[in-house]
C-alpha cells in the first residue's frame, strides 16, 4: 500500500536547512555540489525510507556515512532515475513512489531539477506556492550549491525537469 510523503515536514526540513548545513550528514559543496544531498535529506525528513533493496547501487537510496551511501542520494542524474524508475502503476517496489510530472501541478515537497542534454546537473525543492486568488503565479525554491531560501523559480534559468513526489512503498 502506497504510503504518504510527509510534505509539510520535507519543506519545514528544507528551509531549517536551507542556508546551513546539518552536520548530520557530509557536506558535499567541493565535490561537485551538495544539491542532490541536501534535497535528499529532505524527502527523507518528509518520511521518505531509506532503500537498501535494490539489484544494485543505483536501485537503491541511502546515506549511512559518507563511505555508505549511493549515488541516487548525492547526485543529480541517478537521483532522477531512481526516483521516477523505482516504481510504477504496475510495481510496488520498496521505497519512494515518484514521477515525472508538469510545471502547474507542483506540490510543496516536490522536486525540481536544471537539466542540461536531457541530464541534471541540479536539484532544488518547492518550498511555497505564489497564488493571485486560483492563479499560479510562481513557485518558491530551496537549494544548496550555492545556498537558497524561498527564491523565486521563475529567476532561476536554465531547462528544467519536474519530479512528482507521491509517497512510498514500505
């Protein structure tokens, strides 16, 4: 049964730690970015489990130590495909239930990523909705690699790809 994602508590962890650094887990900015660790995080504060059943290391999510961990939890792309293939209508694999999904039907605690060649390079977390009565009008981001709180999406450039959080198998 498909389990809920704990929004309100991902997105309290993502502006918490928006511009610091929870010294919980390593911090990864001189190594390519932090920005999948730190989004990682988060949707593990929103109850996420952590996946250690995976065929292999990039069908599993998880970060013990920074000598136990995937790259689906520090990196961009394996991150992306881990969340989207991990499961489907048809599966009910363990761990998070995502997909990809449209620009106006973005919920708090979901995931956007910059993408450049259909590849991620970055990933940033919707922290507020900005509505004119029923009207979208923009999203409010956190990230690191460089450190964020409740910015503007629409300021950010590049091409973007957006990720539908669902909830989790356990």
């Amino acid at each position: 049964m498909l389990k809920e994602y704990d929004r309100e508590k991902a997105v309290a962890y993502a502006r918490k730690w928006a511009l610091d650094h929870n010294p919980d887990y390593a911090n990864y900015e001189l190594y390519g970015g932090d920005c999948t660790n730190y989004i990682s995080q988060c949707l593990r504060a929103g109850n996420i489990p952590f996946d250690n059943i995976g065929e292999h290391v990039l069908k599993k999510w998880y970060w013990y130590s920074e000598y136990s961990r995937t790259p689906t939890w520090t990196a961009a792309e394996p991150f992306y495909k881990y969340v989207v293939g991990n499961n489907s209508i048809s599966t009910e694999n363990y761990g998070v239930y995502a997909r990809d999904a449209v620009y106006n039907e973005l919920e708090l605690g979901d995931i956007v990523q910059l993408v450049y060649d259909n590849v991620a390079y970055h990933a940033m977390i919707v922290t507020d909705i900005i509505l004119e009565g029923e009207y979208l009008l923009d999203y409010l981001i956190c990230q690191h690699t460089y450190d964020l709180l409740d910015y503007p999406l629409s300021l950010k450039e590049g091409e973007r790809r957006y990720i539908k959080i669902l909830g989790y198998y356990q």
